[in-house]
C-alpha cells in the first residue's frame, strides 16, 4: 500500500472515530435533557460522516423533542432518503403525526417503523393509541400486548401501558 493510501486510510478511520465520539456525546446530553448541545454534537458528528443516515434520524429525533418540527422533517427525510430502513425516522414520523391527530399517518409510520425493528416496544405502544383514538379498541389491544411483551420488567412504561389495556377493554389484560 503506497504512503497516500495509508494517509487516507488513516484520515477516514478518524473521521470515523471523531464522528462516533460527537454521536456518543449528543445522545448523553439528549439523555439530560440539554438539546442545544445534543443538537450541537450531532451536526458535529454529521460534519465528520455526511453519509450515515443513522445521525439524522438521531438529530431529527431531537429537534422533534426540541420542538423544531421543520428542521426534524428535513434530517428525518434526509435520512429515509440515505437508507429507507431508519425505523426511528419512521417512528418520529409516526410520533408527528400523532401529534397533529393524524391517526391513520401516524399508524402507518407507526407500521413501518414496527416492520424494520419488530423487537422496539416504542411503535407498539404509540400505534395502540393511535388505533385507539381512530376507534379501533381490539386493534389497540393487540399492540400494547404486543408492546408489553417487549418492555423490560421494572421498565415504568409497563404500568402505563397496563393503563391503557384496560382503557382499550376491560376484557384486554
């Protein structure tokens, strides 16, 4: 391997690394609740790998927290666009959708979502009160079953979900 190829090789495996690092660092400040600098980290970690459609489902994910809706659908779109199989911009799709009372939109995203990552507990549970809002209670019921079969024991979102079983049907537990 010539010396240039080496230098290349190099350059990459650090673009690589300092991308990984910011991505890191903005999910640990995403975690604490400090979207400006999450929001920061992740553009950094885009700056270093333009390409991995995973850092704009995250930071599209953040802005929706954020509350920045234009700049979520924009990273959101950018990264279905790179590889269609990201299920958390489908998930914050769904997530936008819901929040607008756009049920039959966001249990489609909620579904595609579910589709590319069947074991993530998060479409399951938001779709549940999708179908429920759109009236569709037996519907609902399958999904938070569904959901709480994968959310961890001692998860707190099992009693919130057992609480919507039995909004959906008393006969649904």
């Amino acid at each position: 391997m010539s010396e240039n190829r080496r230098q290349i090789a190099r350059n990459v495996g650090l673009t690589r690394a300092d991308s990984q690092a910011y991505y890191e660092r903005g999910l640990q400040a995403f975690a604490t609740g400090d979207y400006e600098n999450a929001i920061l980290d992740l553009s950094e970690a885009i700056h270093y790998d333009r390409r991995r459609a995973e850092l704009y489902s995250a930071r599209g994910l953040i802005y929706v927290e954020a509350g920045k809706k234009d700049e979520a659908e924009i990273d959101l779109a950018y990264a279905l666009r790179l590889d269609k199989r990201q299920w958390l911009a489908h998930y914050c799709f769904g997530m936008m959708a819901f929040a607008k009372g756009d049920w039959a939109a966001a249990i489609d995203r909620f579904t595609k979502a579910q589709t590319i990552a069947p074991g993530r507990p998060e479409p399951w549970f938001h779709r549940a009160i999708a179908h429920h809002q759109a009236r569709d209670d037996n519907k609902a019921a399958e999904d938070m079953k569904t959901a709480l079969r994968f959310l961890e024991e001692g998860d707190k979102r099992r009693s919130e979900a057992n609480k919507w079983l039995k909004e959906f049907k008393p006969d649904a537990k």
